[in-house]
C-alpha cells in the first residue's frame, strides 16, 4: 500500500523525539489517512527512495528541511499537513505551501520548559559571578585574585526584568516567582492585571531596564523587536547588572554589548548568537563576564520528548478531522527567525 505518512527525521535524533509506543501511534495514523507509514532520513532520501509518495497526507520534519516549493510540492500532491518536531517553520514555510491550503504545525511548546530553566541557571550564574569565579580559576589566577569580582546577590526578592511573556517568558515568570524574586516584565500587548497573573508587575522597558539586577529577553521575532537593546538600553543597565539572552540574537545589539562586556561594567549569559556556529576567535569566547552556551537551551531529553509528543497528538487530531492546537499560519512567520 502506498505511504500516506512520512516520517522524514534523521534515525540519530527520532529516539529523542519520539518515545515507545509513537511508532504503533504514527502506524495508526497513517492506517487512518489510508495507507502506510514511511520513515526516511530526511525529505530528499525519501523523494529519491523510489516509493510512492503520491498518497502522502502528513510530513514529519526535524531540522534542516528544504523549501516547500513548488517543485516539492509537485512531488507530494496529496500533502495536507506538515509537523514540525521544532518551534520555527521559517526555513521551510513557503507561500506555495499555504496557498495550497496544506496545515502547518510545531512542537515549540515543548521547549519552553527547557529554555526557562537554562534562562533560570543563566540568571542565577550571573547574580553569584560564576562565570568570573569559573574563568579565573581556569586561568589559573592566584586565589586571592579569582576571588574579585562585583558583588554576589540573591534570587530571593531580587529585581529581575523580563521583557516578552511568550510561551517561555512565561515558564521562567513562573520559576522565578516560585523562588521568590521579584519580577518586572515588559510586554506592550499585557495589560496590568494581566501581568499581575503571571507574579509580575508590569512596566515600561525602560523602567524594566534602569531597575532590574538581571534583564531575561523572551520576546518575539519582529520587525519592532530587530535590536531592540542596543548602545542606548544596554546604557541603563545598571553597573554589574546582568543579560540572560536564549531567545534570539535578533533582539540584541550584538556590537553594542560587546563593548559593555569589555569594560566590564555588564555582564551577560547568552545562547543564541548573530553567527552560528560561534567562530572560535570571537571576541565573547575569552571574555570572563560572558557565559556561553552553543544554542542548546530547548535540547533536553524531556523537553525533546514533549516536542514528539506534540507531533504525535496533532497529527491524529489532523486524522481524526479534528483542530490542530498548534498550527501555525503565514502571518505567524512573521514572529519566528
């Protein structure tokens, strides 16, 4: 029987994604769209697989998928829904692809937990110093001289901004208020009260900026937020406040923090970078204020687990002729990097 559902994920990242039983599930749906389940390391090993792919309804993808064009889509001319096992759908997400009505969804749900706690480890690393501590030692400074460094705070009833309540923005509002912070959140579609809900008071991003011990960024990708902290709002930044940056490197003045960073009146915890991979001679390696992590927030085995979970459960909402709960729409690209 032809293949109704393609399951286009390398064999090295489906363990991670999809836990037992999702196999006997994916089988299922692909029974239910009327025929059979295909797995294949990625969408062109399948097109040059020789199997008939003319009955394929539903396409899982993971990273580094092609372009859904027109020259695709000729290839799977049943195609009605495309899931997505991560967050941003930018890469692959063309106008053909919507303008033949095909459902788009993702799994960035399941990240949010993971990229709130490392936001919530970055927060605390940098109120203790511990990349200064770290980076001294490895040095090989003297004990005396590793011991310097600005003055070490609590979490506890500290004043921390955080400026989006996306999906993660929110996850990490919530651990912060669990361990008592203080939060300020800036978010201009929030009102008050709204904000209030989440444990946070809402304010102003400058206000947000001038008086908060660690700035944690959570808002989305669009054109208004496209270096939304530069030379300017990094300048409010109080001496030895912090950055915590796992959302985009589209939000931060890359330039401009550097030159805090380097005299030393900041510092910063970052996970997404203009230039990735990070070149091995930039300039943030040999910093002893930045703490640096290669894009790996989201890249737990539980989270990575949720995000599988996700795609399992929309595509037999899909099979049964039910609402996708996250399908994500050509204006939503407009959010995503």
């Amino acid at each position: 029987m032809p293949a109704s559902l393609l399951v286009a994920v390398p064999e090295a990242l489906r363990p991670q994604f999809f836990a037992d039983g999702d196999g006997l599930r994916l089988a299922a749906v692909a029974e239910r769209l009327g025929g059979d389940l295909l797995v294949a390391e990625s969408v062109p090993a399948a097109l040059g697989s020789g199997d008939d792919l003319s009955r394929v309804r539903a396409v899982v993808v993971a990273w580094g998928v092609p372009a859904f064009d027109e020259e695709l889509l000729s290839r799977l001319p049943a195609l009605r829904v495309v899931a997505h096992t991560g967050a941003s759908v930018k890469p692959f997400a063309t106008p053909e692809l919507f303008a033949r009505d095909v459902l788009v969804t993702q799994a960035g749900a399941g990240m949010a937990r993971s990229v709130a706690e490392v936001s919530l480890a970055f927060t605390l690393a940098l109120l203790h110093r511990i990349p200064q501590f770290d980076h001294a030692l490895h040095a090989g400074a003297e004990w005396e001289d590793a011991e310097r460094a600005p003055v070490q705070h609590e979490l506890l009833d500290a004043p921390i901004g955080v400026v989006g309540a996306s999906r993660t923005g929110r996850a990490y509002l919530e651990l912060l208020r669990v361990l008592g912070a203080r939060p300020l959140l800036a978010d201009p579609t929030l009102e008050a009260a709204e904000a209030a809900a989440l444990g946070a008071q809402l304010v102003g991003l400058d206000e947000l900026l001038a008086s908060s011990g660690v700035v944690a960024l959570h808002a989305p990708t669009l054109p208004e937020t496209h270096r939304m902290i530069g030379a300017r709002e990094l300048a409010m930044l109080r001496d030895g406040a912090g950055l915590v940056n796992t959302a985009r490197s589209w939000l931060v003045d890359e330039d401009a923090l550097l030159a805090e960073l380097r005299s030393g009146r900041l510092s910063a915890a970052i996970d997404v970078f203009d230039e990735e991979p990070l070149p091995a001679g930039h300039p943030l390696r040999s910093l002893p204020n930045a703490l640096l992590t290669p894009h790996k927030a989201a890249g737990t085995r539980e989270g990575r687990l949720r995000q599988g979970a996700i795609v399992v459960a929309e595509l037999e909402r899909f099979a049964a002729g039910e609402p996708l709960r996250h399908a994500v729409t050509a204006a939503d690209l407009e959010r995503m990097a």
